[in-house]
C-alpha cells in the first residue's frame, strides 16, 4: 500500500498558541502541536505536510493543492470555521475526505462559535481534546 499523504492545516492565530488564552487553548505551542503529529505520523507510517496561516485564502489555495497530491486533509480552521464560505467550498470542491479538528469544545464556548460552516460537508469533527484531536484524526484517516 502507498504511504498515506496527509494535509494538516492551521488557521488564523494558531501560531500564538501557548502565549493566547492557554485555560482555553492549553499551553502547548503550535511547534509542540506539530511535533507530536509529525511523531504521531511516524508510528503510522504515513507522510504529514503541516501548513499554517493567518490568511483565508492562502488556506482556500492550500485546500485546493490536495486534489491529486494528498490522501486526507485535516484542518482546525480556527476562527474561519464560524466566518468562511470561502473555506466551506474550497473543501467541497477536492474529492479527498476532511476532517476538521478543534482544540476547545466549540459547543461550550460563546453562541456564536457554535455554528461550523464545515461541520456537513467533512467526514467528520473533534473538539475538545485538545492536541490529541490531531493526532485521532490522523489515526482515522490512515485507518
């Protein structure tokens, strides 16, 4: 079998994890984050490109690239995920299963984070493990 080629994409302000809110987010940084993927990769026997970005549509142009080149994607939209069509039909666009990772449990937070954009149109949601929700969702999509 091919070696599993996963996306992992990081929205606005993930890149202050550790320093930003840490009773919500943790104190884990976005380098410790990708360091326990990238491990949780290697005992899977599968191939991991880990893209971050404060921009939407450096994120929808990222999506976009998975047509033909990745296996799955899994992507924590961050505060995107309430907010983006633009997102929403860059991942209904590619035929390649998505899946979307929250840190904190979205449904226990504000109203207005409650309401995912992507949340019908991925193979499916975690939220409120934390880190660990990566590296589940990297074990459903080689699995």
């Amino acid at each position: 079998m091919e070696q599993p080629n996963i996306l992992v994409i990081h929205g606005p302000n993930l890149n202050l994890l550790g320093k930003r809110e840490p009773d919500v987010y943790g104190k884990m940084t976005l380098d410790d984050i990708n360091n326990l993927i990238s491990d949780k990769a290697l005992n899977l026997n599968c191939y991991v490109d880990i893209f971050q970005s404060n921009h939407e549509g450096e994120i929808v142009e990222k999506i976009q690239t998975a047509q033909g080149k990745f296996h799955g994607v899994i992507i924590n939209p961050a505060a995107y995920t309430h907010t983006s069509v633009a997102i929403r039909d860059a991942v209904l666009a590619i035929d390649v299963p998505v899946i979307e990772v929250h840190l904190s449990n979205i449904y226990k937070r504000e109203p207005f984070r409650h309401k995912s954009m992507l949340c019908d149109v991925v193979k499916g949601q975690i939220c409120g493990l934390g880190a660990m929700g990566y590296c589940l969702a990297l074990e459903a999509m080689v699995t």
